[in-house]
C-alpha cells in the first residue's frame, strides 16, 4: 500500500471509530442513565475524550489524525504560504475519507446495539445560540492544533485536543460538534447523539466561520513561528510531508 492510500485509510477508519465512540457512548448513555441528561452528556463526553486522545495516538504518526475536514481544509490554507501542509488532491481525498467513514462509524455503532444501520435524526439542533457555539467550538479547536504546531508541542496534541473537546461539551451550547464529516455522520443516527438533516448545514456553515477565526488567531499569535515549528506540518508527527490533528 503505497504512503498516500495509508493516510486515507488512516483517516476513514479514525474518523469511523471517533463518531462510533461518540454515537456508541450516547446509546450506551441513554440505556444506562434513562431519563438523566446530564449524566447522559457525562458519560457520552468522557468516553468522547478517553476515545479521541486514543485514536490520536494511533493514527497521529500515519496521517495526522485530522478527522476533521475544518483541521484538513486550515492546514492545506496555511501551508500554501510555506509549501508545505495538504496538497490539493490530498485534501480531497482527507474529506472525502472523512466523510464516508463518519456515516460508516454511526452504522457501526447501531450494529453494536442491535440498532437499524440507517437511521436519519429527528434531533432539531438550530438556535442561534447553539450556532455560535459552533463557532466557538470550532474557533478554539483549531487554535489549539495550530497553537501545539506552531510552538513546536506537537507531542501535547492527543492530550490538549482531547482535553478541550472534553471542556467544549460542556462550556458550549451546542456540546461541541466542532467537526463538519462528525456532524454529517450525525445525521444518521436517531440516538442521543444525532443532529436533524434540516440543522447540519447551520452547524457546517458554523463550523467554518469558527475555523477561519481560529485560524485568524493564529496568525496574530504566532506570526513568525511557522517555519521554526514544523510550517503548518505535524501536529503529530508523521512519516509524510502532511499535516496537523484533531477531531470531533
């Protein structure tokens, strides 16, 4: 399997296991705390972060361990300044592996509870406060890849991105998506965890106005240091010439 097919592959299977880790939690979470939101989120984010900083570690030294289209699509725009980051066909095909593998991962987690593969969500998400949670979500999450990038702790990533996604369900009114493949993946499931198709296109629109405002961050925090700390290269470093990391 030649170098570009194994960070594809990389991408569809960690970006299947994270929203199987969050649609599987929040079955799980549902059937063993019915009627307890709260500990419903609970135990739905802990898992959610147990999870992620896993298949960072995993992933992280083939890919990246992007698992988010929002991290994918900022890497290839900041590396256009240096030569570095995504080149355009390779993000492409991290989309689209993301993507797929998101909608793979939520069927996943259905098979595993004796759940219907497919399922469509009837959980309506929209509010405007729900929105800018999105925003601020997303906004934090990529300051938080580019940050570790840029000042050289990439080996910080499964911790930090982990640990802010876990805080992020709880400070953010929308319980922070903050990804647009995990947020299509959500649509089909009709558990805890799923946002109706009516509300994801809000959420994605959302998602990238926060990631351009991270990313804008970036650029006033650190507007010297790309070069010395990787040039928008690894967030965790890999054997390719790719780029950064995260998730949900």
């Amino acid at each position: 399997m030649n170098d570009r097919a194994r960070r594809l592959l990389a991408e569809f299977v960690g970006t299947a296991l994270l929203v199987t880790v969050v649609v599987g939690s929040g079955i799980a979470a549902q059937q063993l705390s019915p009627g307890d939101v709260g500990l419903q989120l609970l135990e739905n984010s802990t898992a959610t972060v147990f999870g992620l900083a896993v298949l960072i570690v995993v992933f992280g030294p083939v890919s990246g361990a992007h698992f988010n289209p929002a991290v994918s699509a900022a890497d290839w725009l900041l590396g256009r300044h240096h030569g570095t980051g995504l080149t355009g066909r390779d993000l492409g095909g991290y989309l689209a592996a993301q993507t797929i593998g998101a909608v793979f991962g939520a069927a996943l987690a259905h098979a595993m509870f004796d759940q219907p593969a497919l399922q469509i969500s009837t959980h309506h998400r929209i509010t405007s406060g729900h929105l800018l949670g999105e925003v601020v979500a997303t906004a934090g999450l990529i300051a938080v890849v580019f940050a570790l990038d840029r000042s050289g702790r990439a080996a910080l990533s499964a911790a930090a991105v982990a640990a802010y996604i876990g805080a992020a369900y709880w400070f953010t009114s929308s319980t922070s998506f903050a990804n647009p493949a995990v947020t299509i993946g959500r649509v089909f499931t009709d558990t805890f965890a799923g946002i109706a198709p009516t509300s994801a296109p809000g959420f994605i629109t959302a998602q990238i106005l926060g990631a351009l405002l991270g990313l804008a961050l970036i650029a006033a925090l650190y507007p010297t240091t790309a070069t010395a700390a990787g040039a928008d290269n690894a967030v965790v470093p890999h054997d390719t010439t790719t780029t950064p990391t995260v998730a949900d």
